[in-house]
C-alpha cells in the first residue's frame, strides 16, 4: 500500500521531468523524420505523458527515439545538478535547483512501450544484425530499468544519483 502511494505522488513532485521526457521523445522523432501524431505533454495517471509517432524507418531510428529521454534528462538533470551544487550559494534558490535537477533525471528512463517497441522491430522485422547487436541489450536494459523503475524505485534512485549525488561528488 506504501509502494502504491509512493508510485501516485512521484510523478507529482518531479513532475518537471515528464515533459522534458516527451520533448526528448519528440526532438529524437524529428531528427528521424518520423512524423508525430500527437504529444501529451503531461497528465496523470498510469501514463504521465506521451508522444505518439508513426512507425520509424529503421531499427536506429527506433534507437534513438526509445533511448532520448535516457540520454537527454540524464545529461539535463545532470548539468543543472552540477550548477546548483558548484555556483548557488546555499538557500532556496539551490534547493529549488537540486529539486529541478533530480525531478528531471528521475524520468530518464523509458517506458516499457518504448522498450517493447524497440524489440519487436529488431526481432519482427529484419533489421540485419548490426542493429540487432546494438539495439537488443540496449531494449533488455530499458525493459530492466522500465520494471525497475514500477517495482524497485530504480528511477528514483536514478534521479537523486544523476542530479544531486553526482554533481556533488564532482564539484567536491
């Protein structure tokens, strides 16, 4: 029942780094040119936001939209992380920061649709083997990190090590 809670007020106190997750999503689709059909920015629920696409061309365009959020929030949370432990005096405005900063790397990982998605088009189509070398333990991780982060907290855990623990253990 605690877990139950938890997984409700999550996405309400780190809700900044949802629609960073879906423009991640639909920068990596426009980079492809893979068309979007809609962008839901944010909402709650099971499903906090989504973008929904076309089909991508190829098996490395499913790549790069599946995994942007992964990349784009880590390094994101990550940098404003970094400024808040290494220029804001200590006060509001740092704490403001570190929260902004954990909120967005905490929806770093993606979804478990983003990691099936990814799966079925290596393994359904015939991508060829390069990109299923790549693309089949980068799914198998996003499937790990998607259950994870529904049952162990692993996104959590994620947001504070990537936007407070790192940045301090790098600015000292």
């Amino acid at each position: 029942m605690l877990r139950f809670l938890f997984r409700l007020l999550l996405p309400l106190l780190t809700f900044p780094g949802i629609p960073v997750h879906e423009a991640a999503h639909a920068l990596a689709c426009r980079a492809t040119g893979t068309r979007i059909h809609e962008i839901r920015w944010f909402r709650l629920g099971l499903v906090m936001g989504s973008v929904t696409h076309e089909r991508p061309r190829s098996p490395w365009a499913w790549m790069l939209i599946a995994s942007a959020p992964w990349f784009v929030n880590s390094i994101l949370g990550f940098g404003i992380g970094w400024a808040a432990c290494g220029h804001l005096s200590s006060g509001f405005l740092r704490w403001a920061a570190l929260w902004l900063a954990v909120s967005i790397a905490t929806h770093a990982f993606p979804s478990i649709e983003d990691a099936t998605g990814l799966l079925e088009s290596l393994w359904k189509e015939h991508p060829g083997w390069a990109a299923r070398l790549v693309g089949t333990p980068l799914g198998a991780v996003m499937v790990v990190g998607a259950f994870g982060s529904l049952y162990l907290l692993i996104d959590l855990v994620w947001g504070l090590s990537i936007g407070w623990w790192l940045p301090r253990l790098v600015v000292g």
